[in-house]
C-alpha cells in the first residue's frame, strides 16, 4: 500500500512538473508573440526606423532571459544596458550644455550611440548630422515604448530626454 502511495505521488508530480514546464513554454511563446508584435507595431509609427534593423527576439531575450522558465521578471543585466544608453545621452547633454563655438562633436556621439544601440539589437549606421538625430530621436522614442510597456515603471528603464542637436 505504502509503495503505492509513494508510486502516485511520484507520477503525480511528474505529471504536474511536466505540465508546468509545458505551461511555462506556451506562456513564454505567447509573450514574445506580444513583444514582436507590440515592436511591429511601434516601428511602423516610426518612419526613419525598419523593422530588419532590429533583432526583436535578441531584445526580447535580454529583457527576459527567462522567460521560457515561465518568470518574466525583468534582468539586472538589461537595466546595465539601459544604464549605458542613459550615460550616453546624458554625456552628451552635458557636452551640449559647456559647448563652445558651436556644437558638441557628433561624430564621437554617433559612435558612442550606435556601439550602445548594438547592445539592444538594434543597428544604427552613422548618418549626416541631422538624419542622425531623427533616427536617433525615433530609436529612443521606441526603446521608452517598449520598456513603459514590458518593464513596468522601473525607473532603471527610463530614458532622459537629450538637448543637444
């Protein structure tokens, strides 16, 4: 009696971990399923953005590395990749702000922003001056998007506005 008792709560739980782990995985498909198509549908608001410049499951990925175990929290090593993006344009701001006789040099901005962008993704090329602060204000325009909308309100995922043009 006693074995099988012990029997079925063995095929018991391996039913029910089996299920879960099963659970798990459709939850995580379905997630990203929502994740392409929320990017989709914030690219094609943005006209200087396209959808082959951006690596949507390699984004997804580093936002939830574990999301086919069923936990959809949030990195520590995705906010690291926000935090660089933020430092970027905060340098530059800060740049922008003691700039003498003109402008700050964009050419080491656009270097540092596209070598940052790559860490989500997404491939910016260097551009003329002002094509580049377009693509760069959309870009930034959908990487707040998608972190008010898969991040919650971490304010490790938030963006500052830049000033400089």
């Amino acid at each position: 009696m006693g074995i099988a008792t012990i029997g079925g709560i063995f095929v018991a739980l391996s039913s029910y971990l089996t299920t879960a782990g099963a659970t798990a995985f459709g939850n995580h498909i379905a997630h990203l399923a929502v994740f392409q198509s929320y990017l989709s549908t914030e690219v094609a608001k943005r006209h200087r953005i396209s959808a082959a410049s951006l690596d949507a499951f390699y984004w997804y990925s580093l936002i939830f590395p574990d999301a086919g175990l069923g936990r959809l929290s949030v990195s520590s090593k995705y906010e690291l990749i926000v935090a660089s993006l933020r430092d970027v344009i905060e340098l530059s701001n800060r740049q922008a702000a003691t700039a003498r006789e003109g402008s700050f040099r964009y050419v080491p901005h656009q270097d540092r922003v596209v070598v940052a962008l790559r860490s989500f993704g997404i491939k910016v090329e260097r551009q003329p001056r002002v094509a580049f602060f377009e693509i760069e204000d959309e870009v930034f325009s959908l990487i707040r998007a998608v972190n008010f909308a898969f991040c919650g309100t971490s304010s490790k995922c938030n963006l500052p506005n830049r000033i400089y043009y």
